[in-house]
C-alpha cells in the first residue's frame, strides 16, 4: 500500500550529509526514518487486523451454517426432540455469531484508523520528498 521507502537508500543520504556537516539534511534524513518506521510499524498492524477480519469473517460463516443446519434438524424431528433445548442450542449458536459480529465491527472501526493513518504517512513522506 502506497510506496515502500528503502532503509539502505536513507542510510547512504544520512551518511553523505552527515560527511558534509549538513545538520539540516541530516534532521530531515533522521525524521524520515522514524516516519518509514512509523509507516512499516502501523503496515503490520494493518495486515494483522486483515488477517483477523478475514477469521472472524470465517467464523461468522460458520455460525450462520450451523444454525441452517439446527433449523432443518429441528424441521425434521420437531416431534421427536425436547423443542426447548434446541432452542437453546440455535440460540447460543446465534449469540456467538452476534458476539463475533460487534468484534468484527470493532476490527473495521479498527481497520479504518490504520487506514487513515498510513494515508496521512504517506502524504507526508510525499510532501517530505518534493523538499
């Protein structure tokens, strides 16, 4: 997502202008490496919350085949089950999946905070390199 910055490429600058006692140079190298930083550190979080939406998504799916599943058993043997506990077996089924739902509201809610501070990065580090 946006363009990957290179540590070697910043080091050889730091070093150039650190040679030629640039110290303005130098303090802009030094704050683009903690903003490379910043950005490789918040791209990994980033990716750990997609891994894990992906999950929850997962199980989401899971919970509402299971209950598919209870409700055509509960269809099939309507006469020959205690109807209460199905009930609260399709319901303890459908909680979890409600429960998974708000964690996975809370991971986009999340997810969108991390996006908007990877584009907030990279507009900076943009500006940064026109200067």
């Amino acid at each position: 997502m946006g363009m990957q910055l290179s540590w070697p490429l910043y080091l050889i600058q730091f070093s150039e202008l650190a040679f030629n006692s640039d110290t303005e140079g130098v303090l802009k190298v030094t704050q683009s490496l903690s903003e490379v930083a910043a950005m490789q550190e918040i791209q990994t979080k980033y990716e750990e919350v997609l891994q894990e939406e992906s999950i929850l998504t997962q199980r989401i799916s899971l919970c509402h085949e299971f209950i598919d599943i209870i409700l055509k058993y509960i269809s099939r043997n309507a006469d020959s089950i205690h109807i209460l506990t199905a009930e609260d077996i399709v319901t303890a089924v459908h909680t979890i999946g409600q429960d998974l739902d708000t964690e996975l509201l809370h991971l986009k809610l999340e997810k969108g905070i991390l996006e908007n501070k990877l584009k907030s990065l990279n507009a900076e580090s943009s500006e940064l390199h026109k200067s």
